[in-house]
C-alpha cells in the first residue's frame, strides 16, 4: 500500500490480501499485549511458551485474549505447521516483533482512497480482519474491496486473474538476481572445514575497507545485529554451530568453532577489525581465542 503510494508509476497494480484498519482502541490493545518480548531460558521453557503462543493464535485473535468473543473460524493447526512457525520465530529471535508492530502502528485511515494504482483488496470470510471491509471508505473506481468466501483457492485464482490482467502494464526484471544481491548483501552461508557457518552483514553506511565490528554473541542466544552501532561501521555478526541459520556439528570445540569463524571471516578477505568488547584493532586469533574463552568460562561450552 505505501509502497503503491509512494511509486505509483513502479506499480502495475496491487493485491492485498485483507488490509487492516484497526480503530485507536484496537490498535493499543495489540500494541499493549500482542507483541510480547521473545526471551530464550536455559531451562527451555521459551519452547513451551511459543508452542502455545503459535496454537493460541490460530484459535484466538488476539491470541493472548482467549474469550468466546474473540475465537476465530480458522481450523485447528497440524503439528508440523505449528513447528514451522515455531522454527521461523526461533531464527528472528526478538527481532519478529518489527515485523508485526509495524501494521500497528500505521495509521493512514485515507490511504486506500488516495490509490491511483488499480488494485484489488480481498478479505477471505474466515480472515480476522473480513470485519475491517466496510471500513474502507472513498475508495477510486480501480480499486475494488471484495469478500471472498472460497478460502485460499479462489483468493489465488482471482489474483493470478488480476496478475494476468495487468501483466501488459508491469516492468521485467530479473528477481532471482535482485534477491541474490539483496542477500550477498545481508547474509553469508560458509561452508567451513567443520560445517556450514551463517554471519549477518550490515553495511550501516561503510565498506569493509573501511571500520569494520564484528559483534559475537553469547552462547544459546540468536545473534542479531547491534542497533546501536555508529553510522559508518559495516558490522559483521556471526552465527555459531546450531544457532540460527548456522547448521548443527557434530564435533564442536572452542578451536573449531574459532577455526569455523576465521574461515568464514576469511571469505570476506577481513584481517582486522574493532572489537566492541575490547575497544582495540587486534588479529583475528587473538580477538576469538579471547572472546570464545571469555564465554567457554561463563556458559562451560
């Protein structure tokens, strides 16, 4: 929507399936309770939360208010879909909330009006937000809001239709390309001497000639990029052995897990760098040996 907005003329035509118009009251009820922080435990009881969290959801909306007013017609989730969404909230970490805050927080009650893009908005009948249709008002005549009671079949057959029909209007471009790119850019897979080993990238604004940090996190905890880095610095983050996107080993030691690191860093033809836990330009070995160590005697990796 706000891309269609904001680059009409890049846009052939848009598809929303259902589009939220929640009211102030709606709005800082999930804000207030929806989006609770993700904090792992050592004792695994993260896992248990997120399990129900996940079922919860497909009963309920919002899933942490479990009234009779508030059960939704969605079917009861297999075990393998609850895993999946178990499996994807696990890799964002506490990062999942951006994602669904930002919905929330959009409040442009006339964007649908202001549309000069043709588009479609469907609400399937059994979606949370099939409420929210007649909520949108003064919409432009090639912008059409429906309610689609044919489930998931007939929102993708009145979609590829709609493709179809504006295919003429659209520009080509290379997507495979444009996503490899998008994550040469962000993400790294390595496949190291001792397994394959994941390391986020965040430019931030620098090059790797330039300043580059590389954060380690702790042991048992996702990494994630820092937020608070200075604009300039191009960040490196690695994942270690069965954390993230990082496969499982089968042997893992501090020397490997230090090996691993170096191999990977090596790809990126990086020798130095600020260490934000030492404040000081040190060689590769000796920042890891001391990070690793430093967490070896905190966590008995």
């Amino acid at each position: 929507m706000r891309f269609s907005l904001d680059y009409p003329e890049r846009v052939a035509g848009l598809v929303c399936d259902g589009y939220a118009r929640f009211n102030t009251d709606e709005r800082q009820l999930l804000l207030n309770g929806y989006l609770p922080p993700f904090e792992p435990d050592w004792h695994g009881g993260h896992l248990l939360w997120l399990w129900a969290r996940f079922r919860e959801q497909n009963l309920y909306f919002p899933w942490n208010v479990p009234t009779a007013a508030a059960r939704i017609a969605y079917p009861a989730p297999s075990t393998e879909k609850l895993h999946a969404d178990v499996m994807d909230l696990l890799d964002a970490g506490d990062g999942y909330r951006v994602g669904y805050r930002a919905p929330f927080l959009y409040d442009d009650a006339t964007a649908a009006s202001r549309l000069t893009v043709d588009g479609k908005i469907f609400y399937r009948a059994e979606d949370v937000l099939a409420a929210h249709l007649p909520r949108l008002q003064n919409l432009p005549s090639t912008v059409t809001a429906e309610r689609l009671t044919g489930g998931a079949a007939e929102l993708i057959e009145k979609t590829d239709a709609f493709f179809a029909e504006r295919a003429a209007h659209a520009t080509v471009i290379e997507c495979t390309k444009s996503i490899q790119r998008a994550l040469s850019a962000t993400r790294r897979m390595v496949e190291t001497p001792h397994g394959a080993m994941s390391f986020g990238l965040s430019a931030n604004g620098g090059g790797i000639s330039r300043r580059v940090e590389v954060h380690l996190n702790d042991i048992g905890f996702p990494a994630a990029l820092p937020v608070g880095v200075s604009h300039g610095a191009y960040v490196v983050v690695p994942e270690l052995p069965g954390h993230g996107a990082s496969r499982p080993w089968v042997n893992v030691t501090v020397d490997s897990t230090a090996e691993a690191v170096l191999f990977a860093l090596d790809s990126l033809a990086l020798t130095t760098f600020q260490s934000p836990l030492l404040a000081a330009h040190l060689p590769l070995r000796l920042y890891w040996r001391l990070n690793l160590v430093h967490d070896v005697m905190r966590f008995g990796f």
